[in-house]
C-alpha cells in the first residue's frame, strides 16, 4: 500500500462541481478583484472567528508583514518569536528591517515556553508573535496577559490552527491581529495562495485594509507608509466561500485519524507529541524519534510518505542569520532533529491509517 502524505486532487475529487461553479459565477460576474466574493469570505470568516473585521490579502506571508506594520514596527525594533516554525515570521520581521528576537519552546507540545515569553518580554520587544504550531493553540492566554502586563502588542500566527478554540473563542481572537494562510493544505485551502487577517480592533482593520492596497485611503491618494499589493483574488475568495462550510467536518475527521495514531501507535522509539481537545485540529500529527531519519527511511518502504516540519531552527538559516551570539534554544535543536509528520488529512482512509500505525510499530531498533 501507499500512503501519500496529503493527495490534494483526492481532497478535492467530490467538490468539482462546486468548486467549478464558484469559479464560474466569477468568470461570469466580470469582477475578479475585491468583489462580492471577497466581501462575502470577510463577513463569513470574521463571523466564524467570533470577530469583527477580516481582511483578505494574497498570502498568509503578506499577512504577517502587514500586521507588523500595521502595529508599527519598522527598522531598528525587536520581535519575540519562535525559531521552529519554518521561518514564516522571521522573514517577515526581516522585511519589516526589524530583529526577530528568537523564544524557546517547551518540548511536550513543541508551543512557545512561557518562561522563555517572560524572558523576552524583559527585553522590551515592540510585538509578539505567537504561534499556533501543527494545529495547536499555545498557551495564547497567558500569553496575552503577559504582553498586556508588558505593553508589548500580540499578533496570533493561526496559518496551522484554522477552527482551534478554546473556552468559546478561535483562533486569532486572542491578540491585537490575526494571521492566517489559505495554502492549498491548510485545513481550510484555497485552490493557490491567499490569506487574511482578523481583528476586533476598528481602527486596526482600517490600517490593514489601507496597507494591503498600497496605502491608499481614497483611490491613488496614499497615506500609510509600507503598503503593498496583496488583494485576495475573487477566484480564491469563492473556493474558499465553498469550502469554509465544510471546515468543522474536515477538522473533526483530523482529530479522529490522530487518535487512532495516539492510541495505537505503540513503539518505544517513537513519541508523538502530547496533543488533543477543541483546541488542536491536527494540520499536522508530528511525533519525535531520536532515530528519525532512520525512521523516515523505514516508513518509506513501506509506502508511508513523510515530511519534517521542520528540519532547520530559523537562527541556523544561512540566509537569515544576524551579526552577533546565537541564541540558546536547546529544546529547539532537540525537536527540529527529531520531528516526523505523519500522512493525517481528511481523505485519509480506515486502511491507510492502519497501514502506517502497523508501519510505525515495525520499526527495527
């Protein structure tokens, strides 16, 4: 048997016809750029959000830069966040000129540490990025208490945590923005790039909306600097209209393969990491192995494909590395060499999942 790790022409083989409908209404309405359609996705997500305003933009990377600069941050400013997370939010504190400021993780859910929050706080960063990791939400409470204590503004990373929520409230509705992606394989995916930002905060909605069409606040006139063209496309916006009702249903089916990985997987060289409730929708199921690319080669003959997420620590990218000490980030370096995804969509069937459970449990050591 082979078990790819997220077959994206599966997910999508019974919305065909939906999905080409969609995409016609756009063709036939003659609007592509922010129409009907991108209204209609701003007012449904900000309402499954629990939130007031939404703002499409062309990618959850373009998300990010927009929120830093919409809360200010320029050159010469600090920005606390993770080093384990692909880089996302390094790159876009780099475009913003801005340093980030690295924060360990705790190795039981790999989610920031809230000591190592304290001890970036204490070194007065203009923002904090917090990120909601393979589908988890972090500690984003005590988090926003400690930014709040601190005047440090929070901006939410949710690209992997779509419909996560705690105590009544998701994703996003935690901190002062919002981030998310729209990547083909995010639990709620367009058919190419897009992304949105969310918010309770008017005035911040206006900046994000002025920000994402170069600046402007009437037609060619600019007045906030830092603006770019990032625009959610009509043809994006009506996939992601057809698919956000389906959204609970995918992330129920998630949550279920990850339980038949947690209560069956039962090999002593492999530990998944500690995960579950409402408020984890398992875009990815990641376990750590001391063994792992050994581990890696075995699934693969058996037909399981992986992937790593994620191999390299954001401090030890060649592109990205800053004049100065390397931060100490142990419990980084531990997971980034020891994390394995395992295939955990919702098109994934009964068979596949046993297949690679009894994979997983062959594993020679």
């Amino acid at each position: 048997m082979r078990v790819p790790f997220f077959p994206l022409a599966r997910l999508h083989a019974d919305r065909r016809e939906a999905l080409a409908g969609a995409m016609l209404e756009v063709l036939d309405s003659g609007w592509f750029v922010l129409g009907p359609q991108v209204e209609r996705f701003e007012r449904d997500f900000a309402a499954y959000c629990g939130l007031p305003h939404c703002i499409g933009v062309g990618n959850g990377s373009d998300a990010l830069v927009l929120a830093l600069r919409a809360l200010g941050v320029g050159p010469g400013d600090r920005v606390a966040t993770v080093a384990n997370a692909a880089a996302y939010s390094s790159v876009a504190i780099h475009a913003c000129g801005a340093e980030p400021l690295f924060v360990d993780i705790e190795p039981e859910r790999l989610l920031m540490s809230l000591a190592s929050v304290e001890q970036a706080l204490a070194q007065r960063p203009k923002v904090l990025v917090a990120t909601h990791l393979y589908g988890q939400l972090c500690a984003i409470e005590a988090i926003a208490e400690r930014c709040r204590a601190a005047g440090v503004a929070l901006i939410e990373d949710c690209a992997q945590a779509h419909g996560a929520r705690r105590g009544g409230r998701l994703a996003g509705a935690f901190g002062d923005i919002g981030c998310y992606s729209f990547y083909p394989t995010k639990n709620l995916g367009a058919l190419g790039d897009g992304g949105a930002l969310v918010t309770a905060d008017a005035a911040l909605a206006r900046r994000l909306r002025a920000l994402r069409q170069y600046g402007w606040t009437d037609k060619y006139r600019i007045e906030h600097p830092g603006g770019c063209n990032s625009r959610l496309d009509e043809l994006q916006a009506a996939v992601l209209n057809a698919e956000l009702p389906l959204l609970d249903g995918r992330n129920a089916r998630r949550r279920a393969i990850a339980a038949r990985y947690l209560a069956e997987i039962a090999h002593p060289a492999i530990a998944p990491i500690a995960r579950g409730g409402q408020d984890d929708v398992f875009h990815l199921f990641v376990l750590r192995c001391a063994h792992r690319d050994a581990l890696r080669a075995h699934l693969t003959e058996h037909g399981v494909q992986t992937d790593i997420h994620y191999p390299l620590p954001d401090h030890r990218q060649p592109g990205l590395q800053d004049a100065g000490a390397m931060p100490a980030l142990p419990e980084t370096e531990r997971a980034c060499a020891e994390v394995l995804s395992l295939p955990c969509h919702p098109v994934l069937t009964d068979a596949e999942i046993a297949h690679v459970i009894a994979a997983c449990n062959a594993f020679p050591t």
